[in-house]
C-alpha cells in the first residue's frame, strides 16, 4: 500500500546552501532554483529570512527572492519571528515555514530559546500568515536522536506536533537533524502521532543521511501513507546548529526510488542530477548522492 504520487519538498538550496562552507553568489543560488524548477520539482524551499549572524550564507535572502519570485512553483522560506515573517511577506512570500525544536538543548542552539519559548515566538507569526492567506509549514528538529540529549521519547515530539497544528500550521516536516533514526523508529513515531489525532496527511519526512538510512526511512514513512518528502538536490545539505549532522537525502536518490517503485514525481531525473553536477562544480567537491555519481558516469 504505497502512495500514487509523492510530492517532494526541495530543500536544497536552504537546507543545503545554509551549511556550505563557501557562500554561493546569489545569482548561482536563483540559476540552482530556477534548474531545479525546470528539473520538474514544484516546491522548492528558497531560502531563509533569519539572522544574517547566525546563518550568514543566507544572508542575501532579499536579493535572492525577487530573482526567482516569478517561478510558477511554490517558493517557501523559513521565518523564525516576526522580523523575519515581515522581510519575506514585504517581497511577497506566499509560504513560509517556522521551525520547533522537540529537544530543549537544540532549541537553545538553534533560536536561543526554550522549546516553549519558540513555540510563543512561532504563534503570533502563524496567525499573521494564516490572516493573509499564506500557507505555513511547521518544521520539527530532533524528533529521533539529538546530538547532546540522545534518543528523544516519543511524547516529547507528539506534544510539540500538537502544538504546531493547534497553533494553524498547514504542514508539519518531521526532521530527523542528524540522521540518526531507523526504521522501526519512524514507524513508532508515526504510530504515536496516529494514536494522537496527528492525520498522517498533514505530515511531512525531512531525513538526513548520515547513517545511510534517508531511504530505509523513507520507504517506512511512505508504507505508513506519508506523502511528503524532503530532499536535497545532490544531497547538500546539514544544520550549522546541529553537530554531527550531514547532508539531505538526495532528490536524486529518492527519485530514482520512488521511479523504481512506480510512483510518479514529476521530476526529470537527467536534468536534476546535471544541475546538482553542475552544483557540486561551483562548491568544488562532488556530490554525495550515489544516483547523481552513478548517472554522471554513464
Ligand atoms: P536572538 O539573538 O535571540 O535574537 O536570535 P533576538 O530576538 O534577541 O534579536 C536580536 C537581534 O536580531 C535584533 O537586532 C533583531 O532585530 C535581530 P538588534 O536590535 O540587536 O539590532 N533579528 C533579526 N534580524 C533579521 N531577521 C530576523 C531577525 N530576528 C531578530 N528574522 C533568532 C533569535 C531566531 C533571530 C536566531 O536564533 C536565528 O536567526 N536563528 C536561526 C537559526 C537557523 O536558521 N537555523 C537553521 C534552520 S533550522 C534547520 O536547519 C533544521 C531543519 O532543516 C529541519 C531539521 O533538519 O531538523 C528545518
Ligand atoms: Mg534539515
């Protein structure tokens, strides 16, 4: 029983980007998107509009956006307050994603707040959006394994979950930070969030792949009916505030699954892998992705 088609969220050029050592000139991050865009995929994350302190790379979001707003695709950015709602709604945003923490340790890393604190930080931000007919996601870190706290209980994650969506958000993206989880876990976890009137359909998958199992955990996320996957082009990707974490999982990975699986994506494989080629060239280091190594070699 697996899903007919999977949309897939593109988080490259965010999630990606953020954590590169080099900061790419804002004209190859709108030419990335706008590959990416011709690639098939029809959510492509952009950037963030946070503290050009804490994630410098993105720092250049309002020069970025107006170069790719006119994309025919959906366009999120991350906003953590309402400093950063009002920078991506003044150049006309129409998604916007905040981001929780189901540890405290990762929300004091990440936002300089408790998990609470975050979450009363997030509320007067999704009410706005929601008001102005704009769609928000809500990211949850550290639903597995945090790098200082350890494995995290699932009731630690449910609450949090619960919080977002009572709170109005469209969407949540459950994140696996550092890639610790397996399968048997996201199982558990998406059982738990079941048996908590979480509907599995306003749930989203955002796996990093640094123990190799993006994939594994992706299959068990699709056989429980998620629909929603996050990926990173080339499988760029990490989280500055997160130690030990690594790239995405690859779009070209995943692609070449789901292709393999028979569900459709829309999302034309030759051109992904030479965008993330030609990505991996201007970052000088190849790309991860096994699919995007495999295909560049034929
Ligand atoms: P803070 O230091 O507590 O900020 O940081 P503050 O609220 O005390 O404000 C301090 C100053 O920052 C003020 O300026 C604000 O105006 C300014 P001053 O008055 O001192 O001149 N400021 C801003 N400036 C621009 N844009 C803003 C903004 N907000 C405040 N939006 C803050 C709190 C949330 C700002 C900070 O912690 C921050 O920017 N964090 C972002 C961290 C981040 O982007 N992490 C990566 C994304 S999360 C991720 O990657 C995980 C994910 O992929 C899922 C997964 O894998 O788990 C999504
Ligand atoms: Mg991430």
């Amino acid at each position: 029983n697996l899903p007919a088609r999977v949309r897939i969220h593109e988080v490259g050029a965010r999630d990606g980007l953020q954590n590169e050592k080099a900061t790419v000139p804002t004209e190859i991050k709108a030419e990335f998107i706008r590959r990416l865009a011709d690639a098939g995929l029809t959510t492509i994350e952009a950037t963030s509009f946070v503290h050009p302190k804490w994630v410098p790379q993105l720092a250049d979001a309002e020069q970025l956006f107006p170069l790719v707003s006119d994309l025919p695709v959906a366009l999120p950015v991350l906003v953590p307050n309402e400093r950063g709602l009002d920078r991506a709604l003044t150049l006309g945003a129409r998604r916007v994603a905040v981001f929780a923490s189901a540890t405290e340790s990762f929300a004091k890393a990440n936002l300089n707040r408790t998990v609470d604190e975050a979450l009363a930080m997030f509320e007067p931000v999704v009410e706005r959006a929601k008001a102005g007919g704009v769609h928000v996601r809500g990211y949850l870190s550290m639903c597995f394994g945090d790098p200082w706290e350890g494995p995290v209980p699932l009731e630690q994650v449910v609450r949090v979950c619960r919080a977002l969506l009572a709170m109005g958000c469209d969407e949540l993206s459950l994140g696996d930070t550092i890639g610790v989880a397996t399968p048997g876990h996201v199982t558990a976890l998406l059982t738990a969030l079941n048996e908590q009137q979480v509907p599995t359909s306003a749930l989203g998958v955002h796996f990093h792949d640094t123990y190799g199992q993006a994939l594994a955990n992706t299959l068990a996320a699709l056989q429980h009916g998620v629909t929603t996957v996050d990926a990173s082009a080339g499988g760029l990707g990490g989280c500055p505030y997160a130690k030990s974490a690594t790239g995405n999982l690859a779009t070209e990975d995943l692609v070449w699954m789901l292709r393999g699986l028979g569900i459709d994506t829309g999302v034309d494989l030759g051109r992904l892998t030479a965008t993330s080629a030609w990505m991996a060239a201007h970052l000088g280091r190849p790309s991860p992705s096994r699919t995007v190594r495999a295909l560049s070699q034929e």
